[in-house]
C-alpha cells in the first residue's frame, strides 16, 4: 500500500527543533526516534515503519532511524513522551489528536505539538469473523437495531478514534441508537486482530491496512468500507453508500514533533536550516509538500 514516501522535509523540520547545539550543518547528531504511540502491528506503529523504511531508503540521514513503541491512553503516553525529547524525536498522530480533546477523552490538543505533515489518508471498514455469518452491512445493523447489546465491537486505540466513530456514524444512520453499543477499546489494530480471531469481540472497525492481511486468506469477511466508491485493490467490498447508509468517513495519519518547534522561526537564515535544506535537497527552504504519499 505504501508506494513512495519522501521525507527529507520532515527531517529538515525536525532540524528546527533541535536544542540550540544542533544546526542544519549537523543536524542529525544523534539517533532519530520515531514514536508509535501503539502496540505493534497497528496503524500508528505501521505508519512509523513505513516512515522509517522511507528515510533508510532514501539515505538523506547518516544517523540510526529507530521507532519505539509507547502505547497507553489512546496516544497520550506516546505523545506525553515525545514532549519530554528534543528535535531528534517525531510521533505519529491521526484525527484522534482532535478528537480525544473535543471530547473529553484527553487533555492533550494539536496546539501542544507541532504538526510537520500529513502522510496518508485511508479508508476504514468493518469485520467480522469469516464464519459469523453476516453477508453485509446492512444485515449487521439489522442485528443491532433489534438488539443493540447483542455484538461486542471492537475499536483501538480509544472511544473518540475514527475506528469508533466511523461505526458510530454508520450506526446512526442505521437506525441503532450508540449509546446502547457494546464497545471494547484495544491498544491496536494489531490487538484488536488477535481478539476478533480469538472469538473476544464479534464484530471490529478498523482500517483497511489492519484487516487487509486477514481478508485475503479468508479469515475475516468485510461488510462495508467508508470510501465513496470501492477501492480498487478490494472491488469485492462493498460501500456503505451503495448499501444506503449516508456517509464517507477518511481517516488520516500523519507526523509531527514537539511543541518547541512553535517558538522558533522557520525561514530562511534561521539557525542555519536554509543552508541545511539546500544543501541536502538542492531547494530553496519550502515547507509546502514536506513529504508525498501515493497509495
């Protein structure tokens, strides 16, 4: 799925981060960290992966690229972390940066880092297991209409993710009141697999990078996907708008870096970053297009 990532800008901008030890001339002098706040195997820790492949790939940077995985409270141990670090450390974050805030769910907002780039934006869809005998969408919320306790759903990484609310919009739209759901929240998409699998949850909204694996050896059956139109990869899986459910659900995931970064210019001139930018990438300093994505 993910075809070409260049992230020299994200570098340059972890560059303006950095303590005033570190110029564009030197920079990076140490390791630089990728954090996953997850388990492994989901979307975030795929997403820091990817990243990493990408900058080895593209040996812009001389120093180790690691990723470190910190889960706990729906992203907030992992970007709590990233906080307490210097330039050398970026996180991956999604929508759920938003969204916990707004509702309450966790104190943290955008405004306490600083955003470098969106790297992707995916589709999420929803499982079940290949034997549960659903043949669609439709036939699951007709369940759920009738009893809404009746399946436990599985999301990650917290109530408020676009895995939850993804399913929630699809619920009302249906006809099922949500706060009658029966929802249980997992670290991962990687440990949400293993609990749908195992039989600890019925039924799970996810993305397509963590169900696809699972879908193509015929583990598990996808009832809707939230694209506009079917994907091309999966053209056997139905959307939810062709099944009349009203809605298109995108979900990104991106970068960034520590609230720092906030305070300090990034121009030309400024702590020698310029020089750094045209020296690595023979550009003049554009923070417009810091990394492409094509899936």
């Amino acid at each position: 799925m993910w075809k070409k990532l260049s992230m020299i800008g994200v570098v340059f901008l972890l560059a303006s981060c950095s303590d005033s030890s570190s110029s564009a001339d030197t920079f990076p002098d140490q390791p630089i960290e990728i954090i996953a706040p997850a388990t492994p195997g989901g979307g975030w820790d795929m997403t820091a992966r990817s990243i990493q492949r990408s900058m080895d790939a593209e040996g812009s940077v001389e120093e180790d690229i690691t990723v470190v995985n910190k889960p706990g409270g729906g992203g907030e141990v992992g970007w709590q972390y990233l906080n307490q670090q210097d330039g050398h450390f970026a996180a991956v974050n999604s929508s759920l940066l938003v969204t916990g805030n707004l509702l309450e769910q966790s104190e943290l907002t955008h405004e306490d880092f600083t955003p470098l780039a969106m790297l992707s934006t995916e589709w999420l869809a929803v499982a079940t297991r290949a034997d549960a005998g659903f043949t669609d969408g439709n036939e699951l919320m007709a369940q759920l209409r009738e009893d809404p306790k009746s399946l436990t759903i599985g999301v990650s990484p917290s109530l408020g993710s676009g895995n939850h609310l993804s399913f929630v919009q699809a619920a009302v739209e249906s006809g099922v009141d949500p706060t009658e759901l029966q929802f249980l929240v997992y670290s991962s998409g990687g440990d949400i697999m293993n609990a749908l699998l195992g039989g600890h949850i019925d039924v799970t909204s996810n993305s397509m990078s963590d169900l696809s694996d699972q879908y193509e050896v015929g583990e598990v059956d996808i009832l809707a996907v939230t694209s506009p139109e079917r994907l091309d990869s999966f053209p056997d899986i139905p959307t939810w708008q062709e099944q009349g459910i009203d809605m298109v659900f995108p979900h990104w995931r991106g970068i960034m870096a520590l609230r720092i970064c906030q305070s300090m210019k990034l121009k030309n001139g400024t702590s020698g970053l310029a020089r750094w930018w045209k020296q690595k990438s023979g550009k003049p300093y554009s923070i417009i297009m810091i990394s492409k994505i094509f899936i």
